[in-house]
C-alpha cells in the first residue's frame, strides 16, 4: 500500500475515534461546529492541559498516532498528518500540543479556515482570548460565509467582554444558518446578551 493510502486511512480512523474522545469542549461536532457556546464557555479552565492519558487511549487512537508521527518523521512539515495529530490531541484536550500541530498545519496551508478555527478555540480554552479573536476575526475577514468562525468569534468576544462584537458574530451567524444546529442556543444566547443578563 502506498505511504498516502496509510495516511488516508489514518486520517479516517483518527477523525472517527477522535470523535469518540470528545470531553466539555466539542468544537469539531457536526462537521466542525459546537454543540453551542456553553460547550465552548464550559471547556475554558475545566479541562486545559487535561486530557485522556495515553494508557486509557483506545488501540485504534495509538495506532493512527503512531502513523501519523511516522509521516512526521519522514516529513514534518506533512500538512494532514500535523492536522491528524492536532485533531486527536484536541479532543484529548491536550491544548497546548494540539496548537502546536495545527500552527505546522497552518504553515504549510495557512488558508485551511477550519484548522484556524480550532487552533483559535484552543487559545480561548487555554485562556489566551486575545490570540483567539484575531484569529477568528481573520478567518471571518478571508471566508466570511464561514458559519464556526462566526459562532466562536461570538464565544470569545463575549469572554472578552466586547458585547458589541459577540452580538454582531451571532446576528451573522444567524443570518448564514438560520436553521442551523445551533441556531436555537445562539438566540437564546443573543436575548441574554442583549437584555444585559
């Protein structure tokens, strides 16, 4: 089998049991977007620097772990194996090295909107809001229909304390998935923030 097939497979394998390690914070749920803003509030300090230690993680995870770092090995600027990696050490809630994997992703794609993304929510989970922001705010500027972006830009804005930039984020959030996962908590979110509760 040639090396990209084992990486595609990793790739499969990893993004489907790292589905099944997600803890407080679940950004990547439904394709990348949060379950809602609570989940990302509620990961921020719970679990930062937590995560599954390696003797609780499941065969599956090892394995892909292992091939990835096989890939990054031979090839360490290798963009899906960085994000492979990044991803499973995102829902093991292990920040600090799931920003350092996606910051080499980025290297070698900064254009990837959802990698930037959940780098950013790694820096708010972190605490670091301000890295966060102008990360999102980026992404929002270069793919303005890029519905997470926008929800979390809302997420950290609000941590921040700049209420006039969460209710925008959310209005537009709205305005791009009215119907959307998430729509129900954004407005219930949005009546609370603009009410002053």
């Amino acid at each position: 089998m040639p090396p990209w097939a084992f990486l595609l497979v990793g790739l499969i394998v990893g993004g489907a049991v790292g589905y099944s390690l997600h803890a407080a914070v679940s950004p990547r749920d439904d394709g990348g977007m949060p379950r809602g803003p609570a989940d990302v509030m509620a990961g921020a300090g719970a679990n930062a620097g937590g995560g599954m230690p390696s003797n609780q993680m499941l065969p599956e995870v090892i394995e892909a772990m292992a091939r990835y770092r096989n890939v990054l090995a031979e090839d360490p600027g290798n963009v899906e194996a960085n994000i492979g990696i990044g991803n499973m050490m995102f829902d093991s809630n292990k920040w600090d090295k799931a920003i350092e994997h996606y910051t080499k992703a980025l290297e070698g794609d900064p254009t990837n909107a959802d990698v930037r993304v959940d780098r950013a929510i790694a820096y708010h989970t972190l605490g670091d809001n301000k890295t966060a922001l102008e990360e999102m705010k980026r992404v929002t500027r270069e793919k303005p229909e890029h519905q997470n972006a926008w929800l979390n830009l809302g997420v950290v804005a609000g941590a921040l304390g700049d209420r006039k930039t969460n209710i925008e984020a959310w209005e537009q959030y709205l305005k791009l998935a009215p119907n959307g996962p998430h729509s129900e908590a954004i407005r219930k979110e949005l009546a609370s923030v603009r009410s002053g509760a």
